[in-house]
C-alpha cells in the first residue's frame, strides 16, 4: 500500500503524532530495520498519545487563565522567604489535588506568593487537573455580572467543578454582606470536593475579622482552613530585590 494515502487519512482522523512519527521513521530506516512491526506501531501510538496529551495540557493551561509563565522548575528556594522546600516539593505531587485539601499562603505583597501559587496551578494542568485562577475583586465582579444577567447558577456551577481553584488577593477590603454569602456559596460547594489555593497579604489570624459576619466567617474559614497546607512567606519584596541588583547588573 503507498504511503502517501495512509499520511493523508492520519490527517483527516488529526492523527498529527503518528503522522510525524511515521515521517521520522522513514527518515531512518536505519534505526528501524531490527524492529519488529508490533515494536514500530508501538512507537507511532506512543508518538500519537504523547502528542494528544500535549494538546490538552495546553488547553488546560490556556482555560486556567494562569497571569504568569510560573513553573516548579523555574521556583527560587535560595531567595529567604520562609519556604519550606520539602513541603513544596510535596505540593507539587499533586497528591493534595486529589485528596481535596487546600494551599492557604499569606506574606507580604511581591514576596512571591502568586508565583508560587500560579507555579502549582501550571504543575496541576500537567497532571491532568482543571484549573482556574480569579483575583478576588475580579471574582466578585464576575458575580454581580452574572447575577444581573440570570447567570448566576451556571457561575457557580463552572466553578465548582474546576479541580482547583486559585484565588488571589484575599480580602484586601472587608466583605459585603452579599461577598460573604457568595463566598460561603464557593466553598460549600468545593469543601471535601474540590482543592482551591488562597494568597493573600492579610495574616490568617485577621481573615475571620475581615470576612465580618461571625457565624459565616466561621462556616467559610472551617470549609477553607480545616486540614489546609499553610504557608506564611516572610522577607523583603523579590521586585524591591530585584529593582535594587539591577544596576550593579547593567554595569
């Protein structure tokens, strides 16, 4: 059978992995000779797999709405910031994902923790996971856009069913009365279901006093805090660090 009709049926079923694999084969029939076909055809599937795989992490990462390039490879331990290696070695397992558990990380503004955060996410979408990243002033604007428009449910709903959720800038402001009823909304809805990681500059310890209502802040902060990885980030600002090395750079 010629070669030329199979390549133009791998196109039309996007068959592009094993497409390219077969155009490397014949390429170098050299390194192939010895092999058997059962052992060919497995490199042509291993090939088409490898391909699809790559297609829906990017798809992932794009729906992830990640705001910076962030990967565990490109994380700085040797900047003092209070990080604890081995428990962020362990975070990027994933294996928190799936025991739906939560990251909770608080420090200073630019000491890193939404790279750190993003840098999770970015690990999470490689595992398989879906994800979604949302500032919490955009997260409560989405809502009172939805909540005019009659979305409000189909909000919800999308997500609740993200794998993890990252939610940047916790309370720089007190909450509404309607934020805090949305809140609680989220994470009923995601507690004991699904992971989510909060950043934010405030202290744990002040999050009850800026939720407000007592009896929510308690329901929302025991569905978000019980059984969480916390990490609290100290030191001076990686922007201020960084603004300071660079004329001694330059020069």
């Amino acid at each position: 059978m010629l070669v030329n009709p199979i390549k133009e049926k791998l196109l039309t079923l996007r068959l592009t992995g094993f497409l390219e694999a077969l155009t490397d084969q014949e390429r170098t029939p050299e390194l192939l000779g010895d092999l058997a076909f059962e052992d060919r055809l497995g490199l042509l599937v291993d090939r088409e797999i490898a391909v699809q795989e790559n297609k829906r992490t990017e798809r992932r990462l794009k729906a992830a709405r990640l705001r910076q390039n962030a990967t565990p490879e490109d994380l700085d331990f040797r900047t003092a910031r209070n990080l604890p290696r081995p428990l962020v070695q362990t975070l990027f397992t994933g294996q928190w994902i799936a025991n739906r558990q939560n990251v909770l990380l608080t420090g200073p503004t630019g000491i890193g923790k939404s790279y750190l955060a993003e840098a999770l996410g970015n690990k999470a979408c490689r595992l398989g996971y879906r994800v979604l990243l949302l500032r919490f002033p955009r997260l409560f604007q989405a809502l009172d856009i939805a909540r005019s428009t009659g979305k409000l449910l189909g909000f919800f709903k999308n997500l609740a069913k993200q794998d993890l959720l990252v939610l940047e800038d916790f309370a720089l402001s007190p909450l509404t009365s309607e934020q805090r009823q949305d809140l609680f909304e989220i994470m009923e809805d995601r507690h004991n279901v699904r992971s989510t990681i909060v950043t934010s500059q405030i202290p744990l310890a002040e999050w009850h006093d800026r939720i407000g209502d007592p009896t929510l802040a308690d329901a929302i902060l025991d569905r978000l805090v019980h059984g969480a990885y916390t990490v609290e980030m100290k030191g001076e600002s990686m922007r201020k660090q960084r603004t300071k090395a660079a004329p001694s750079a330059a020069s």
